[in-house]
C-alpha cells in the first residue's frame, strides 16, 4: 500500500472517530440539559446547545483538515486517558463539576431557583462564542496543545501568537467560556460551579506546569520571559 493512501484511510479513522465522538457528546449535553430542566420548552438551553455544537462541529472540521495531529491529540482526554495520577484526579473532579455546570441550570429552570434576563443570556452566549474563538486561535498557534498532559518527541515551546502574553491562553478562554455557560443557559446558581471549576483548572496548570518544565526543554526560560499564567498584568 502507498504511503499516501495509508494516511488517507488513517485521516478517515481519525475523522470518523472524532465526528461520532462529536455526535455522542452533543447527545449526552441534551440530556444533561433538558432531563434536569423537565422541559423542551427551555429556550436558553436550546439556543446554547445549539451554539455549542456549531462552534465545536467549525472547529472539529477545520482542525481535521488543516491539522489532524491536533485532532488525534484531543480525542483522548479525561481522567482514564491521563498518565499521572495527580492529573487523574484532577481530572476527575473537573468532569463531574463540568457536568454539574448543565444539570445544575436545568434544576435551576424547573425550580424556578433563579431568573436572567433574556439580553443578559444572549450576552453570555455571545461570551461563549468569544471562548471557542480563543481556543480556536490556540489551537492554529499550538498543534501540541492534546487533550492530556503530556510531551511529544518532537515538541517544541510556542511563545507565539497569546502565548507571548500568557502561559496558558487555552485555559484563559475556556475560563470565559465556564463563566458564561451557566447564565447562557438562565442560571445564576451555576455561575459557582463555573467558579469551582476554574479554581480546578487553575490547580491543573499549576501541575502542568511542574511537569513542563521537568520535562520540555526551554519551558523555564519561556516562563521567565512570560510572567503571566492566565490574566495578563494581574496573573
């Protein structure tokens, strides 16, 4: 078989697994989103899902074309794909708090917990956007950014692009992302599971960090020279 044609039918398996992956998640959020809301008449959360899933379907197509390598190194995330136990913990606590950022807003719609306003809601929808948009320009800067922790052997330290500005812009926009989600889908109560979670995040970078720098060459340097992790001027 031509190499060629061999990573043709490997770009395939790749897009297969990544487009039914995709199918599956945007499944499993419907639920998360409207089992707890005991209603389809939750209009915030149709109108997020439905932004969710086009920002994650433009990313996923454009990365699969342009950058499969990216692809393949996200497919594999969570708690049972990483290989330290620190991260798999970690892991597993920002998994169930990710979760409870949905279900906790779906309660929150059926036991009339809390009220946003509608334009307050389109703004946090906008700010979902905005989210994705940084990751998205991440992931054209960093084609090692994967899904779990770890160092590639040809891996090298990108310090271009936002990361001249900040250490971790990927996390900087997700946290954006987290906060807005819940008042996205109506809800003031999940904004402090978005907090939890970030606070999550923030200790997964820190041990990122650790292990970046005991094991990627030059990362030192690069943080010497970027003072910020997430917030520039403030951290």
């Amino acid at each position: 078989m031509a190499e060629g044609t061999y990573r043709a039918l490997d770009t395939t398996k790749l897009r297969n697994k990544a487009l039914s992956g995709l199918l599956k998640m945007q499944v499993v959020l419907a639920l998360l989103i409207f089992l707890p809301a005991g209603s389809l008449r939750f209009w915030q959360g149709w109108l997020f899902w439905i932004v969710f899933l086009a920002l994650v379907l433009w990313i996923t197509l454009y990365f699969l074309k342009y950058d499969p390598h990216l692809i393949e190194g996200r497919i594999e995330a969570g708690p049972v794909a990483e290989q330290q136990k620190s991260q798999k913990v970690i892991q597993a606590i920002a998994s169930a708090l990710a979760i409870a950022l949905v279900i906790v807003p779906g309660l929150d719609y059926r036991f009339h917990g809390s009220s946003v306003p509608a334009a307050i809601v389109l703004i946090a929808d906008a700010l979902v956007v905005i989210s994705f948009v940084i990751v998205f320009i991440v992931f054209r800067e960093n084609s090692f950014a994967a899904g779990t922790i770890k160092v590639e052997t040809e891996q090298r330290v990108i310090s271009t692009g936002l990361y001249r500005y900040v250490r971790h812009p990927m996390y900087a926009g997700a946290a954006i992302g987290i906060l807005a989600a819940p008042v996205a889908l109506g809800s003031i109560w999940g904004v402090l599971i978005g907090i939890a979670l970030n606070a999550v995040i923030v200790v997964r970078l820190l041990n990122e960090e650790r292990y970046l720098s005991a094991n990627l060459p030059g990362y030192d340097t690069y943080r010497r020279e970027v003072r910020y992790r997430l917030v520039p001027m403030v951290w």
